[in-house]
C-alpha cells in the first residue's frame, strides 16, 4: 500500500518546456480512438519527480462536446454511462531523454469518460504519491 507524501505537485503551466511532450504522451488513447474529431481541453498537469497526472475535459472541434459516434463509446453515453472527462497517469522512463521530448513519457493508466473518480486507486496501483492527484 501506498503512504501519502509529504511532496506537494507541481503543475506544469503553459510555460513549461515538458507540458507539450507530456500531453502528446498523455493524449494518444484519444487519438486513437476518435482520431481528430476529439481534442483534450486540459484543467490539471500536475507532475511530483518522473509521474505526471493529466486530467481534462474532452472536447469536440469547436469547443463542445465530443462526438462519439462510430466510436466503442458511443453506446455508453447514450446509456448514460459516459462523462467527457479524460485522464491519464505518465512516468518518465528515460532519463537520458529531455523532459521536453513527448518518448521519454510512458502512459501508466487512463480513463476516458468514466462516471466516477477512475484514478483514485491509481496511487496503490503505480506507487505514486497520492498527492500527485490532489485537483
């Protein structure tokens, strides 16, 4: 079981050099799926040593709601049983790389659309310090 740290996040801003290799890193299940017709609007990047958390709400091209259509998650949002928040947990694995070049970070986890707090168990999961997804 994880112990809560004592180390508080840092949230990347706009200005850090690692923010942009980490989102591409981060936003690849999305591309995958929905390809461009959905993009990340990002509300958190909070990074304690080589984890980052990134959560953010999925967005279609003009500024609403993501488009599902002919996706897997079509049929959960029309159930009811999708959210447009997306999430991702990433570890950089190597160290001879910059922070700034988007192979250095390995996505470790990530959940699109989950109705509940999906990376609450994350922390035990991965060994991260819990505060890592202080929001």
């Amino acid at each position: 079981m994880n112990t809560p740290s004592a180390e508080s996040p840092r949230s990347l801003d706009t200005t850090d050099p690692a923010r942009a290799a980490v989102l591409q890193a981060a936003t690849g299940p999305l591309d995958e799926v929905f390809g461009d017709r959905v993009r990340l609007e990002v509300d958190n990047v909070n990074r304690i040593g080589a984890w980052v958390f990134v959560r953010g709400t999925m967005r279609d091209a003009g500024g609403g709601g993501p488009y599902y259509a002919g996706s897997s998650y079509e049929a959960r949002r029309a159930d009811g049983a999708m959210s447009d928040v997306y999430a991702a947990l990433l570890r950089k694995t190597d160290n001879t790389s910059t922070d700034n070049d988007a192979r250095a970070w390995q996505l470790s986890d990530y959940a699109i659309g989950p109705t509940d707090v999906a990376w609450l168990p994350w922390s035990n999961k991965h060994s991260t310090p819990r505060s890592l997804f202080e929001l």
